[in-house]
C-alpha cells in the first residue's frame, strides 16, 4: 500500500520513515515539506542516504493519485486546514499533531491558541489510542493520534480508571521528557548550554495536553474532570516516564493490581507490565512501540504509583502513528514495528 508523509523533515516524519522504510506492507512514495521542497531528503539528513526521493510541495490532490494514506507530522494548525482537502481527495489520514484530538472546538483555541478545524472534520476524527479504541479505529478515515505525553499517561491509568476505582479529584501526573519532544526547530531552551546538567519544568498547569488527557479520563470514568499534571525537560534525547499517584476508592494490594495489569494488557503486544517490585527506566523502551508500566500501592497512604515509560518519537508519535495505519487498513498491528528496544 503506498503512503505519504506531510512534514518529513521533522523528528515524527523523520522517524515515520525509518520505521516505514522496513515495513512489509506500506511503501513510501512521496515525501512533503513546506519549507524544503526541491530538496532530496538525505541532503540534511545523511543517515537517509539509502532513501532517494525529493522533497515535493504540500499538495492534497497531487498525493491522492499516489498514495492510499497520508502521515501528517506538522505543526499545531496545519493539520486542520489540510486534513478536508485529505478527506474530499478519498486520502485517509493519520494526524500526529494536536489538530484533531480534542472535541471541543473551543478548547483547542484556548490552549493552542488556534483556529480550531472544521465540526465537520472533527467529527470524522477517531481518537488513536491503539490499545483501547481499535474497533473504532479499523473503520476510520482520519486518525487523531494521541500525544507522546496522553499516551503514556493514558495507558496507565486504563486499567484503573476502567473499574471506576480512581477517586476523581486525586489525580497528580508528574511527567518527564527527552528533548527531542520540544521538536527539531532550535530555541534557547533546547541550547546544549541550556539544557545540558539541567532539569526544568515547563508549561505550569498550561501544557496542551491536559485537556486530551481529562477527555478521556472522563469517557473511562465520568467522574474524572481534571488531573494535576506538570511537563519537565530532562537532558536527554528521546524518553518519556510519567509517574501518576492516585488514591483507589478499592482496598487492593500491589499483587493484585500487577495482576490486573497483566490481565488487562496480556493481548496487546506493544504494553509491557513489570513484576511486583520492578518499575521501567526510558532506556528499555529506547527505539520501540513499547510501553512498560509498573505499580506499587503504599500501604500506608493507599494511594498508587503508575510509573509509564516510552519512546516519545515512538509510541509517543509515529510508531502508534504506524500501528494506527495498520489497524485502519487490516494488517497486523505489529507489522513493522517489531524492533527491540536499543540498549545500552
């Protein structure tokens, strides 16, 4: 099946096609940029000297004559204007930008502050969590992946959240990132002087992934409005680990809740549960589609641990951008993305 790839230039495009690139069913034929065309892909990106195709122009009808699917790795904002033009073409879509997560027009502009897209397209939008919505997702034509952030955050509170065990108001989400999160355009924050031997916080009660992640809370668990969750930036390239804490209304041990885990994930091959005791580190997930998730209860709080850790390039973008594209089109929902993490 050929696919295309809107903003190839970034980390998500670039990372699309190294994971397509040896993928048994899709075949990329085009690659698109806003601000590089007329230029071949490996001329700023020599690892890609294998990969000979020229950056083209963003073009809806033009991709449509070539390609059933289209990856669009862009910016907040681009996704929504190109994505009708996508739909018209007969192109289905898998957005990894923010564009078509939320359902509420009104609160995609304030915390993007954007123009929201289209009811229209919002309506045609299935929220891409792989492991928990792929009987919606098989039957879609547009993908709103979920963020790098949502997705670990989310796929550790499921199993919780599902039981409605979570005491509403308890939610704290203490999250942390590699630097490649902040994208490939430079700032002063993403300096190696900035941010080298340094830890900062950032987007205090402000990060726009609060509202992905409330919304489907609240579909698990009506009760759930907000979270707590606060964003840092740790000195390294790739990784995200959230650690959740959350007071149960259940009486449960530790056993019992990696029990739980294990049952609930033990049929989705990309979700990784750790023995009691044994929490994830970023760097056994390095390079993969994995989430590995460990929990703990204190006994003396009753409130639990979720620690979730992926590759926020990977499963936190176009590896479950990948997987997504597998599930719509009726492969497996591993094909292409077997890799073992890379280690050390």
């Amino acid at each position: 099946m050929n696919v295309s790839i809107v903003g190839a230039t970034g980390y998500s495009g670039l990372e699309l096609i190294r994971i397509l690139d040896n993928h048994p069913h899709f075949n990329i034929v085009s690659l698109h940029s806003s601000s590089k065309a007329g230029q071949y892909i490996h001329e700023e990106n020599p690892h890609l000297m294998h990969i000979n195709l020229m950056l083209e122009p963003i073009n809806p009808i033009e991709i449509a004559k070539k390609s059933s699917i289209v990856f669009l790795a862009t910016p907040a904002g681009v996704s929504a204007e190109l994505t009708p033009q996508f739909i018209e073409a007969g192109v289905k879509v898998v957005d990894l930008s923010g564009d078509l997560r939320l359902e509420n027009p009104e609160s995609y502009k304030q915390w993007y502050k954007k123009e929201a897209a289209s009811i229209d397209t919002l309506a045609q939008a299935v929220y891409g969590l792989s492991e928990w919505n792929a009987a919606n997702i098989k039957g879609a034509h547009v993908i709103a992946n979920p963020g790098c952030y949502p997705t670990a955050t989310l796929l550790g509170l499921a199993p919780l959240c599902q039981k409605n065990w979570c005491e509403p108001n308890s939610i704290i989400i203490d999250a942390k990132s590699g630097v490649s999160g902040a994208g490939r355009t430079p700032s002063l924050n993403t300096m190696y002087s900035e941010l080298n031997e340094n830890f900062k916080i950032y987007k205090v009660h402000q990060h726009q992934h609060i509202p992905e992640i409330e919304q489907q809370l609240n579909k698990w668990q009506e009760d759930i409005t907000t979270v707590e969750f606060n964003t840092h930036l740790v000195p390294m390239i790739k990784g995200i680990m959230t650690t959740t804490y959350v007071q149960l209304k259940e009486n449960v041990t530790t056993a019992q809740l990696v029990d739980l885990y294990k049952e609930v994930y033990q049929d989705h091959p990309f979700v990784r549960v750790m023995p009691e005791g044994q929490y994830p580190c970023t760097k056994q997930v390095a390079g993969s589609n994995f989430c590995d998730i460990g929990v703990s209860i204190n006994e003396r709080t009753r409130r639990v641990t979720i620690v979730a850790v992926i590759d926020n390039l990977v499963k936190g973008a176009a590896g479950q951008a990948v997987q997504n594209a597998n599930i719509l089109s009726g492969y497996e929902q591993t094909a292409g993305l077997k890799q073992v993490p890379q280690y050390p």
